[in-house]
C-alpha cells in the first residue's frame, strides 16, 4: 500500500494536545511507515517541563519537519517521530527552533524561499501549523523578490522570539513575535511599515546586503547580529535600544576570505566573534572591555596543529558562562568526518588556549568511541535548566539518533556522557540508500 504524505499532514493539523490518542497513535505508525531521505539539519530545544525535544529537516516528497521529544524530564523518549509538512529544503541553515518567555515552542524552517512555521499554543502543547507558507520572500526596492536561504533565532530581553531571515541578495529580515498571549494561544508578529503605511504582520528589513550567513546573540539587554559578507569581511549590526534595531551602517570588522561567523557576549558583556577562515583556521576578534573598539583579529585554532575545522561551528557558553566553540573536524570525504571537539576560554573571560579537545564517548567495554559517524549538519546542542550542554546528532550512514552530555564544561576532560543506552532516541525513518 503506499501511504500519501498529504494525508499524514492533514492528521497532524488536527493535534492539539499531546496525548497519547489513537489518532495520534496513527499518525505515528504512518509517520513511520514512510521512508525519508536523511535529515540535511537540525535543532534542539530545552522545554519549561525539564525536557528535551528534538527537530529535523527531512527535504524530497517524502519528507518534513520530523519532532520528537522526552516524555519526563532526563528520562524516556517518544518512540515515534511526528512530522510538519511541506518538507523544507535540503539547507543546512533551513531550520531553526526556539521557545519564548512563556515557553511555547516554535519552529521554522524554509521551503523553495518561503518561511513556514510550526507554533505550539499554549506551554507543553502539540505544534500546530499551516499548508501555507507563513512568511513569503518581500519584494525589494530593485522589482524583484528574493528567495530566503538562511534562518537564525533568539529571544528578545521580554521573551520574545524573534527569527532572522537572510535573502538571496544577501539582505537580512526580521520576524519579531510582539504579543504573548497564553489563553488565546496565537503567535501575533510585527508589522512592517512602507510609505506610512502599517500592512499585515511579515518580514521587516534590517539591512545588509550581500551577506552569506548570519549570527545573532543576546547583547547588554539587547540583541546584536553579525554577519559575513560574500566579499570575506565580517559586518556587525547592534540594537541600541532593545527590540530595535539601528539604522546606522554596519560596522566593518574585517577580515579575510571568512567562510562564516559566529558572535557572543562575553561575561565582561563585550562582544566576541569567532571566524572559520578560507585556510580552515579558526579566528577570533573581541571588543575591549570598557570600548566599543574591537582588538582585531587573531587566530586560535591553527589546522597546522589541531588538523582543518569544516563549517559546522556552534559559539556557545558553558554553565559557569565561559565561552567555547565546538567546530567538527573536516576530514573530507571520510567515515571520519563526525569528529568535533571543543576550545574554550580559560580562564573565564580570559584568553583562548588555542588547544582543540576531541571528544569521544565511553564505550560499555571501557574503549573509546571517537564519534567519527556522526552528520556534523543533522547535528544541534542545548544547555539544560543548570547550564549543562547535550549535544544531539543523527549518523551519516543509519538511521540511529544519539544523545551526549558534556558534565566537565570548561575543563580538558574530553568524555562525553552517553545517553542511547540508557534512554534511546527513535531511530530516524530514513532511506539510507539516499
């Protein structure tokens, strides 16, 4: 029998409260049942309940959003994945989900340049979203409208999120949500204005152009956001006053041949912004405590000692707030390519040691697994309620979804905490033969 994906999506419209139903129950057989190509990206988010959920980018006609999550906090997994239709493209920035301030989650990701959204109503309740693109590309001032290829989230001081959006011309938009409002349960986003008028709530541009990829983070109260341009300099964009962002120029950082760019604010609440270069060295340009002036750039992690870093970065902060990245090794096209480790400050607020650790996993009979199989793109952290990192990624070649934790956070303990034995993720309903 062959199962339609359209008639999965028009079962799921219909979930409103996770429980364990029997139409729910169907949904996930059928889920199931069909196979999918293997996941292009992914992300995680930690839940108001304590738990974990899951993410995944699945593009091709049998594909979707896939989402899984905990059932109790650390504990077990549901043993199924649902899914959001239409599938989005294969794009391994096409996918981004977050939580706002009264934890409902929400999740986003890009079909053929369109903006399509997935939004839970209330706290802990299934995710609800439409056939229909929710945000459409907006025309330019040149005539002609460009496709989105590139999404980046975070939540605003007040809790709101609010999702970037970068364009083919290399613009950068915002979709701010501006009203939370738990018994009603609709997401209201900002409206954007042209000629004095106030339309319908959509995309607002920020400015750019020419930009390939973009960071955003949280900023002395408010949000900054950089982004790396096509020509190899890096560009930063702050908001003086918060949920608003400036109309001045963007502020040239520099630089030379940057493939991508990540930014985060220090304990010092200074920026600090790390940079995959064209050479696979990873570099990093900080603020001045007291100045806006930025220090310029310097390399930390040289491919000459730690071996070449590929373009899958995460720029994050372990619970005690010290700052580290996490970059995956590239290893070309090898079963090695999995391979990531983490550089950190050390001390906090300090200088970076230069020195990259490779994590590997303990093994039942005391070996240890260097992790060389796993999708550096299907592949997505997260801290926990006391700042702890976990780390989730789906293999290169199976279907298998694994889950580790970093305990030791700022220290060269390399051992990961791994979780599949204890409580397994589903495995993942795609063809490996794709």
């Amino acid at each position: 029998m062959i199962i339609k994906p359209e008639l999965i999506t028009i079962k799921l419209y219909t979930v409103r409260k996770r429980l364990f139903t029997p139409l729910i129950a169907l949904t996930f057989i059928l889920s199931a049942t069909v196979s999918a190509q293997k996941p292009s990206n992914m992300s995680a988010v930690f839940g108001t309940s304590g738990r974990f959920e899951i993410f995944a980018g699945v593009s091709g006609n049998r594909g979707g959003v896939y989402h899984t999550w905990q059932t109790t906090p650390n504990g077990e997994w549901n043993q199924a994945w649902t899914s959001y239709s239409p599938a989005p493209d294969d794009n391994p920035h096409g996918l981004v989900a977050g939580k706002d301030g009264d934890g409902r989650m929400i999740v986003a990701w890009i079909v053929k340049g369109n903006i399509h959204i997935a939004a839970a109503r209330n706290t802990d309740a299934s995710l609800v979203t439409s056939p229909e693109p929710t945000f459409r590309p907006a025309g330019e001032a040149d005539g002609h409208i460009y496709n989105y290829t590139f999404l980046a989230i975070a939540n605003n001081p007040d809790g709101m999120i609010e999702i970037l959006a970068l364009n083919e011309r290399g613009r950068v938009y915002s979709i701010k949500e501006v009203k939370q409002d738990p018994a009603k349960g609709f997401w209201t986003f900002a409206a954007p204005v042209v000629n004095g008028q106030k339309l319908n709530q959509g995309p607002i541009l920020i400015g750019g152009g020419n930009l390939k990829h973009i960071s955003v983070t949280k900023f002395n109260g408010r949000l900054a956001l950089v982004g790396t341009g096509k020509d190899g300099k890096v560009y930063l964009k702050n908001q003086t006053v918060a949920g608003t962002w400036d109309n001045d120029p963007w502020i040239n950082l520099g630089g030379n041949q940057v493939q991508e760019a990540y930014v985060q604010e220090s304990k010092d609440h200074q920026l600090e912004v790390a940079a995959l270069g064209h050479d696979e060295n990873i570099y990093l340009n900080y603020q001045n405590v007291g100045s806006s002036s930025f220090n310029g750039w310097q390399m930390i992690l040289d491919k000459q000692q730690t071996g070449p870093m590929a373009p899958s970065i995460f720029f994050e902060r372990f619970n005690d707030g010290t700052l580290f990245i996490l970059s995956h090794k590239n290893a070309g096209n090898t079963q090695y390519v999995g391979t990531f480790g983490k550089t950190f400050q050390a001390p906090n607020n300090g200088s970076w040691s230069g020195t990259f650790f490779s994590y590997f996993a303990q093994n039942g009979n005391n070996s240890q697994d260097f992790l060389e199989f796993l999708s550096p793109n299907a592949f997505a952290l997260a801290a926990d309620d006391k700042g702890v990192i976990h780390y989730f990624s789906c293999y290169r070649v199976s279907p298998v979804v694994e889950h580790y934790i970093d305990f030791s956070g700022p220290s060269t303990q390399r051992s990961l905490a791994y979780q599949q034995r204890q409580f397994m993720i589903p495995k993942f309903p795609w063809d490996h033969n794709k």
